[in-house]
C-alpha cells in the first residue's frame, strides 16, 4: 500500500486526478482503445508520478506538509565572490512537482510547464530550517488567484514591502543598463517570480507600492468581478505609464497571476512555468534572449541554479541578475551557478530591507536564529519583528569597476 496524502498543499486534488486517471486507463483498457498487454507499465508510470519514491520504499520518517522530502545539503565548496559578498551555508534544491498542461493567453505564450515547487511552504521559505516544525508562515493560496486583490490584501497585513525597495533601485540599474548598450530600443528586464506584475508596475509606472496597496484594497475594487478589474487596471496601468519604460518578460510558476498580468498589460512576455520541475519551453528560452536584466524579490528561495542555468545559457548579451535574498536565506548555491556563467557577485552590506512582519514568535525565533548561524546580527533587524533582505548583484567583472555597486544604490 501506498499513500497519496504526500503533504502537499492539495493533496485532495492529487488524489481525485490519481484516481481519474486510473479510472480512465480501467475503462480505456476494458474498451480495447488501449492495448492490454501494457497495462503493468502504464500502471508504474502512474504510480510513480503520483507517490513520493520514498512512500513506496517505505518511507520510516513520513513528511508533515511543507517539509522536504530530503535532507538540505550543506554546501562547502568556495565560491567565487568580490571581497564585498557574505558566503553562507546551506544550498537548496527544490523538489520536482507535477507537469500541468499548456495554455494561452491572449495568443502570447505563457506555458505552465509544470506546478511551482510544492515543497515549499512560504513565500521565501528557508534555506536552513532551524525551528523543526514551520519555520514560516505559508502564503500559497494567494499566489495564484485570478487577480492580486488576496495578495495585497493578505501580504498588506504583514506590511510586505520588497518590491517597494527594489523600485529605486532597479529604475538605476536599468538606467545603467541602457547606458552601457546604448540601446536606442528599449532594453528587456526578466523578472523571476513575477507573480502579478508587481515589480513591472513599480518599474514601468508612476506608482508606489502604496499606491498597489491603496488600489487593490479599496472598497470600489473590492465590488469588482476579476473581469471588470481587468479592464479597470488596463486603464489604470495606461495612464500612469512611464516614457522610459521598458520591455518586462514575467516568469512565475502561477498561472493565474501571469495572466493576469499579460491581461492588464504589465508584462511584455510572460511564462507561467516552473524550472525546478521541468525544462523551459523554447518560447521562454527566445523571450530571454536579450535579457540585461534579471531581477528577483520575494521568490529567491524557490528558486536554485535548476532555474538560473538554462535562462543564463539562453541570454545572449551581458546580464546582471539583481536579487532580493532573505538574510534567514543562502544565495550560496546560486552566487555559484552564476559565477560559472562569468558574474560576479557583491552584496551591499550597509543596508538591509524589512520584507514583512513576522507572523508569530516562531517567525521571529526562527529569523533570529538563523541569521545568527550564518554571523550576522539581528538587533534592530529581525529583533524587531521583521524579515531582512540583502540586495545581492552579479555581473561581469567589468561592470563591476565601471558601476560601482554604491551608484546604484539609494543610499549611496
Ligand atoms: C512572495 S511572492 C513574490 C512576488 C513578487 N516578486 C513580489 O515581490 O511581490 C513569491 C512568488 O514566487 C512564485 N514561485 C514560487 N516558486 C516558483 C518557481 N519555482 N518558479 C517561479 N516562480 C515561483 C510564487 O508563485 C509567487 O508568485
């Protein structure tokens, strides 16, 4: 016997789509539509797909929801970094989800290749765990509703600002950007974990994250049906467009909220895929083609060098991938996936910025201990009750002496 309870977050639908297909092998094989004699091996690739390999060999720790299936390795190997960048333990490496199917939006390719990385549990779940149970609050729910009202709504709470910190300073970067191409076109920024645009809005618009916050948490939005916010955000978005914008092509394991995205006109491209799990489709790997510009906030630690490698592989001129790293997090992993493609990366040091509130005192234990492990110090950070992130920049060495770190950043 085996169990399809395998702690994900929908285990109900797991085992309703297990046992559809089952159903349907039964009555095509009794229908003579397929053949009988591969019934075993249809059976196999069934079951292997739906049960965690573990359950089958008799798994003697069975996982609670949210916890990995494997222990985290622990990563000794030097990496590569400026003076300036802070190398932490613990690499991660998501597990495979499950393969949906294709679908459109508005004839533009967004592909969801496959579920987002079902093992973890938050928005930024920890690279080491610490705490033994959850180490932090699980957002998924809101990640992939057919418009961003929950999002705001629920992350507001929490006082989730990333993004809001990041506008500055990823208008600089790509200043700096179209600077060194000089690019007579308007350059493309790849966002990973794009959600619903949030970061293209910042970006593209003259809006603040308090205006997004404001918006989506009005009464005259919240009367709105999905469809008629759509039209309204066109418009909204339209309006508040920024002469200097630029092409932003969206990455993000939720379908629902890339679409909404490419449906208000946030996103230029966008790709409801999910490379810990599956290849990128070939649409995705053209779209990046010309990417100056990765960026990431609140998603870094989904991601591992699975997603990176075949993006950066892809990109045809110099990037710089700019990031948002959780201090509770390890960019280790990463900061070497990327030094093999040629950047360097560098960590601003004198300043970090509050994601979110903490949602309880387990939060808060698990953040204080975690970035005590790893040398830093939480007074004033996340002794005060909020998450901390670190801007983390990699780029070839020789933009690193023409850009100096500090000119791009707010506070320099
Ligand atoms: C906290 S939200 C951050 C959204 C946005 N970047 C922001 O800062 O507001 C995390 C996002 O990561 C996405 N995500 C999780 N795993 C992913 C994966 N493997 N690949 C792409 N996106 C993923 C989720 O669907 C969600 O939209």
């Amino acid at each position: 016997m085996f169990s399809l309870d395998n702690g994900f977050p929908c285990a109900e639908e797991t085992a309703e789509t297990f046992w559809a297909a089952l159903h349907g092998l039964v009555t095509l094989t009794r229908a003579r539509r397929l053949s009988a004699e591969r019934v075993a091996d249809r059976l196999a690739l069934l079951v292997d797909r739906f049960v965690p390999r573990e359950d089958l060999l008799g798994d003697p720790h069975p996982r609670r929801p949210g916890e990995r299936a494997h222990p985290i390795p622990q990563r000794s190997v030097p990496v590569p970094l400026s003076d300036a960048v802070t190398s932490r333990a613990g690499g991660e490496s998501p597990d495979d989800g499950w393969t949906l199917a294709h679908a459109e939006w508005e004839g533009e390719a967004v592909t969801p290749r496959s579920r987002r990385a079902t093992e973890e549990t938050s928005p930024e779940a920890p690279a080491t765990a610490s705490s033994g149970g959850r180490a932090r609050t699980d957002f998924d729910e809101i990640y992939d509703q057919p418009d961003p009202r929950a999002f705001f709504r629920t992350l507001g709470a929490w006082e989730y600002q990333t993004p809001h910190h990041a506008q500055a300073i990823f208008r600089r970067m790509v200043a700096a950007r179209e600077q060194a191409a000089h690019a007579a076109e308007p350059v493309t920024v790849v966002d990973l974990c794009c959600s619903y645009g949030i970061n293209a809005a910042l970006l593209n618009h003259d809006l603040t994250m308090a205006d997004l916050y404001e918006h989506y948490g009005s009464a005259e939005v919240a009367a709105l049906s999905t469809a008629e916010l759509v039209e309204r955000d066109r418009a909204f978005y339209a309006t508040r467009r920024r002469p200097d914008a630029v092409r932003v092509v969206g990455l993000d394991a939720a379908r629902n909220a890339v679409g909404y995205a490419r449906a208000v006109g946030l996103l230029e491209q966008g790709f409801a895929e999910n490379l810990e799990t599956a290849p990128p489709s070939e649409a995705l790997l053209r779209a990046v083609r010309d990417a100056c510009l990765i960026t990431v906030t609140g998603g870094i630690s989904f991601l591992s060098p699975r997603t990176f490698q075949p993006l950066l592989a892809a990109v045809r001129g110099p990037v710089w991938v700019a990031a948002f790293v959780l201090r509770s997090g390890s960019y280790q992993s990463l900061a070497e996936a990327l030094a093999s493609f040629g950047l360097v990366t560098e960590v601003d040091r004198n300043r970090t910025f509050p994601q979110r509130r903490f949602t309880d005192d387990q939060e808060r234990q698990y953040a204080v201990e975690a970035v005590t492990a790893v040398g830093e110090d939480p007074e004033g950070r996340e002794s005060d009750g909020y998450f901390h992130a670190a801007l983390h920049l990699s780029r070839p060495a020789p933009d690193v002496t023409a850009f100096p770190l500090a000119s791009l950043l707010d506070h320099a």
